[in-house]
C-alpha cells in the first residue's frame, strides 16, 4: 500500500536523502529505510552543461542510488508529445511493472519520485499513480510536491495507455 507519494526536484531529493543518511552505500544496508521509501528517479537524457547542476554532485544526468528493487530509474526529457526524449510506453510499462506490487502490498510504504525541477515529469508520474490508487483501491493517498506543479499530459498519457490495459483482461 502507498499511502504517501513525494514529488521532489533533484536537489529536494537529494537534501531528503541526505537527512536520512541515505547513500548509495547505505540504501541497501539500512532494511528499516529500504522497506518504508520506494523511489523513481527521472533524469533528463541529454548532457547538461557543467554549471547547470552544480549543487548536485553526480551531475544532472547521473541517478542518485543504483537501481534495485526498491529504485527504479528513467531517462526521459520533459517534451509533451512523440519528439526524442520524450517519455515511451517502454517507460511507462517499466513504471507500471515497478509500482503494482507496491500498490497490492498491505505494507505502507512511501513512493518517492524526482526528476530534475520536480515540476511536470516527476509531478505526473506522481498525480497519475495517485489517481490510479484511488481507482483501484477506492481511496486517496497523500500526494505532496514540494513546488507548484504543472501536468504534463503526454507523460500522464502514456502511463493510461499500460496501467489501464491491465484491467481489459
């Protein structure tokens, strides 16, 4: 069950990450935080320029944590229809293949999800997977982002086209 869902930019993340002493050394040793926090890293797939990221170490297109079974990472950019870059069904599937055996557990769990700004990608992913919950299991989780937000529909779209087709068989 995922009665949380946090939409972070990457710096935000990264801040979270460090109060809870979260590393990519640690992520996996640390069994009280790997079972309550669930993360989806979106990063963009073209270099950025060196100054452009500065205050995150690893670089805007370099995730944070290894992806595992509680992590899963993307690379898409922020386009809002079929350009390269943008969002697949590919990644949609890898979303809904990671998120629903999270959704079923009777654990809680709190789903993390950044991308660079915590604007549009991380927040649709987010606000899907909300309305998604609530369809399924018939209640609300909490959705925080840490800034206003905007809906990049072409991202919301492609998760209906593979999280919904589920429920046609």
């Amino acid at each position: 069950m995922i009665p949380k869902i946090k939409v972070f930019s990457k710096k935000k993340f990264y801040d979270f990450c460090r109060g809870l002493h979260l590393t990519k050394e640690t992520i996996d040793t640390q069994e009280g935080l790997k079972r309550h926090y669930i993360i989806i890293s979106i990063c963009n797939t073209s270099a950025s320029k060196p100054d452009e990221d500065i205050w995150y170490a690893n670089g805007c297109n370099t995730h944070y944590f290894n992806e595992g079974p509680n992590v899963l990472n993307l690379d898409f950019d922020d386009f809002t229809n079929d350009t390269e870059g943008a969002m697949t069904l590919e990644d949609a599937e890898r979303i809904r293949d990671f998120i629903i055996p999270f959704i079923d557990s009777t654990e809680p769990i709190e789903l993390i999800i950044h991308c660079s700004a915590g604007l549009s990608r991380s927040f649709s992913v987010g606000e899907f997977i909300y309305d998604y919950i609530n369809y399924k299991q018939g209640w609300k989780p909490s959705l925080e982002a840490s800034i206003a937000s905007s809906t990049n529909y072409y991202v919301k779209d492609k998760l209906k086209q593979v999280f919904y087709e589920l429920d046609k068989d």
